[in-house]
C-alpha cells in the first residue's frame, strides 16, 4: 500500500475565498480573504487581515482569482478514459461496441494503473480532488485506483464492477467471486487513508437476481460502505431491465425489492422515472446523479432537475466520464445549465457551485470532511483564475456587476484553463 504524501507544516493562501456554509445557495465570501493551512488541513479561514496573526507564513499571492473548496465528481468510469468521444451510438450499443472491448483491456494491472495515474491527474488539472468512481471488473483494476489516489492523498470512493450476464465472458464474474472479491478489496481500502469502498454492480441488465441479491448480504454486512449503480438512463435500457425482472413494478423496484437503496447508493442518471420511482428513492433517501455531457452526448434525456428537487430526491452532479465527454466539473455544470435551460428551469451559479463542492460532499455523506473552506477540513482546494483565457479576459473587462455573474461567467466559459491551482491534502498538485 503507497504511503500518503506529507503535506507542508504551514502556509497560507490569499484571494477571493468562496465556500458554501449556510444551508441555502448564500456563499461565504471573503473578497480579500486567507485560507491558513496545516498539515493538511485547514486551519484558519477569513479576512486577509487573520494574516496578522500568524508573522512570516508563506503565502501563495492568488488575488484576483477565487479560491473554493476542490470540486467533487460522484460517478466516472476510469476505465473509459480511452473510449472518450466514441462515434454515434445510444447506450446499450456503445457499451456493447466500444465500453466493454475497452474495460476488457484492464485486465492488464499495468495498463490499469496507467489509466488510473492519467484519470486522476487529469481530474486534478480540472480543480477535482475528490472522485466515486467505477473501476472494470478486475479486482487488480481497483487495486490500481485505490493505490493512485492514496499515493496523490486524494478522496476516493470506488469498487470493482460486477456483471455476471450480457457482458463479454472475460468481463463476467459471478455472483460468489464477485462477493468475494469485493470484500477483499473492501477489507484492504475501506478506510485505509483516504479510499472508501463502494458495491458496484452495474446495472440490472449485466446482474442477474443472484448477485442483486449478493450484493445486498455486502450492503448489510458492509453498511459503511457506498452502493454506486446506473438507473433509468435510456429508454432501451429500461425496457430491457424490466424485462429481465419481470417481478418488479419498475426499473427502481428491481434495485428496491433486492436492498439496494439506502442513503449510500449513488444512482447514476435517473432520467426517465416515475412518479413513484421519485417517491421510493426520496423516501430510502438515495442519491440521483446528474451526468450532463453524458446525457446529451449519448442521447439519452433531459434531467429533470425541478422535479426531482420536487419529490424531495438528493442530488448530485457527475461528469461520468467517459460516456461523458469533459473531465471539467466547470464544463459540467455549463452542460447541467443548458439542460435545465431546455426545460424552463433557472439554475443560478451559485447552485451550481454549491452542488460541484459542499453539495457533492453532502452527497457522499462527507461534508465533515470535504467540500467547504472551514477549519478542521481537509485542505482540497481550487483556485479558479477568470481571466484565464483571452476571451475570458476580453468578457472580465467589461465590469462584472457581482459575484454571481462572475461565476456564471466562470462556469460558462471555463475549463481546466480557468484552474490556476489544485490543492490536495494541502499538497500543490496541479499549478498552471
Ligand atoms: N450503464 C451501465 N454501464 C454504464 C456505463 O458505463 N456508462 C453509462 N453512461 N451508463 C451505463
Ligand atoms: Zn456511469
């Protein structure tokens, strides 16, 4: 196991500091703010002038930029960061034609932790210090994340994927040794540093009730780990579901009747749920997460955002990479924006910031440690620059009336170029 890097003793960091404290979209703001950090952690927050307070700090001079807690990604595939931007297909034919020979690829350890030393950078150059993601179904393939983000000190929840049908034969587990060997991956990263573990099967279609009903003796056996799975995507995807369960009332109730819905699950997509679908999750108090590049790259619907906020249903933005095209949470959020805009639906900048880091954090159910600048959490942090790029640059001359338009203008027009530091653990990881 990679020992986790030391973080510096002290230093401090001086800019725009923004964090999410109240319980509604109001940020905290300090214009000429500092940020103290402390191995690792964060250690004093306010006006520049707490500064005072501690003589000769080295302090990293980010005025004119904002500093805000490091952005959250709740569902990405790292084995997919090859199969990016494949051509013309709906769901059910893209896993088929280019996900599945891909994941196959990471039977390889080496080759996997290639893959999982690029995703996380990658992630890190894009302002993300803490992912949930899914690994293939080869236990080495998770071993290879686990160990990438321990050795980068980054929050990471994942777990080996498990499919035991409608998946090539060398991508298929079964019910007992996909158990099996997500207890011993869970026993060896469940709370070692900073890894948590997540029961991963996919999907209904590649589970059959045998390992939906495995995976639940783990979920009660293991209820401090995180459930991840994908729900109501593509209509395609629904039709076939159901059919496969024909006992359930509904795409949902095949995960509801097995257990699988507790306030740990993640929920990728849930597009096209029913009103009583709503319900059932609002009431286990699971999450639903909103990939937005991902759902208008593989054509599959518009998120409902009013709607499920309605039903009273958690929340969470991803970028799921890669049926998601953008590692960028700022690009993330513009795609979550015009889809919401689609369908009459205001979504303020500070609601997108908001759920990108405390809101995310309260997804995972991590907001003790994560997604907010307020002392004792860790220090993860990103220091955004709006004048970036030129067109940046030429759209900040013009005199930003607030800081609502600046963020808006930051989540509009920015991308991993709008990142002038990653913080992580109180590490200097990505600088540009
Ligand atoms: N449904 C089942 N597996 C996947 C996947 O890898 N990506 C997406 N977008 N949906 C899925
Ligand atoms: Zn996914």
């Amino acid at each position: 196991m990679p020992a986790e890097p030391t973080p510096p003793d002290s230093y401090a960091l001086r800019g725009c500091i923004v964090s999410f404290d109240a319980e509604d979209d109001t940020p905290t703001v300090f214009d000429d703010g500092a940020v103290v950090v402390s191995r690792g952690r964060i250690a004093a927050v306010g006006p520049a002038a707490l500064l005072d307070a501690h003589p000769g700090i080295e302090t990293l001079d980010h005025r004119g930029r904002l500093i805000l807690p490091g952005f959250i990604d709740t569902h990405a595939h790292y084995v997919q960061t090859q199969v990016i931007g494949s051509y013309g297909k709906q769901l059910l034919d893209w896993l088929g034609g280019y996900v599945f020979p891909e994941e196959a690829r990471a039977a390889d350890p080496a080759h996997a932790a290639t893959l999982a030393g690029f995703f996380l950078d990658e992630l890190l150059r894009n302002g993300t210090t803490s992912v949930c993601a899914y690994s293939s179904v080869h236990a080495a393939a998770a071993d290879a994340l686990f160990a990438a983000a321990a050795s980068r000190g980054m929050r990471l929840i994942s777990g080996k994927t498990m499919m035991d049908r409608n998946a090539p034969p060398e991508l298929c587990d079964t019910a007992q040794t996909g158990a099996a060997e997500s207890v011993a991956l869970l026993s060896r990263w469940h709370g070692q540093g900073r890894a948590g573990y997540a029961i991963t099967p996919r999907f209904a279609i590649t589970s059959t009730p045998a390992q939906l009903e495995a995976s639940a003796a783990l979920v009660r056996a293991h209820p401090e780990c995180w459930v991840q799975t994908h729900l109501s995507e593509n209509h395609a995807e629904i039709a076939t579901a159901c059919g496969l369960y024909p006992e359930a009332r509904d795409y949902t109730d095949i995960y509801d009747r097995h257990g699988l819905l507790t306030e740990r699950t993640l929920l990728g997509h849930c597009i096209h749920l029913s009103d009583r679908e709503l319900d059932v999750i609002a009431r286990r108090r699971s999450v639903a997460v909103f990939c937005p590049t991902s759902n208008l790259f593989l054509g599959s619907g518009l998120f409902d955002l009013a709607r499920m906020r309605a039903a009273g249903v958690r929340l969470s933005l991803a970028t799921d990479i890669g049926g998601g095209t953008d590692y960028s949470m700022l690009r993330t959020a513009a795609e979550a924006y015009k889809i919401l805009q689609l369908q009459g639906q205001s979504w303020p900048a500070r609601a997108a910031f908001r759920l990108m880091t405390r809101g995310n954090a309260e997804a995972l159910g991590l907001a003790g440690e994560i997604g907010r600048i307020a002392p004792g959490l860790a220090a993860d942090l990103v220091v955004l620059d709006p004048r970036a790029t030129p067109a940046m640059a030429h759209r900040a001359d013009r005199p930003m009336r607030d800081l609502d338009e600046t963020l808006f203008m930051l989540m509009t027009m920015g991308d991993d170029r709008a990142v002038a530091e990653t913080i992580v653990g109180g590490r200097r990881v990505a600088r540009h």
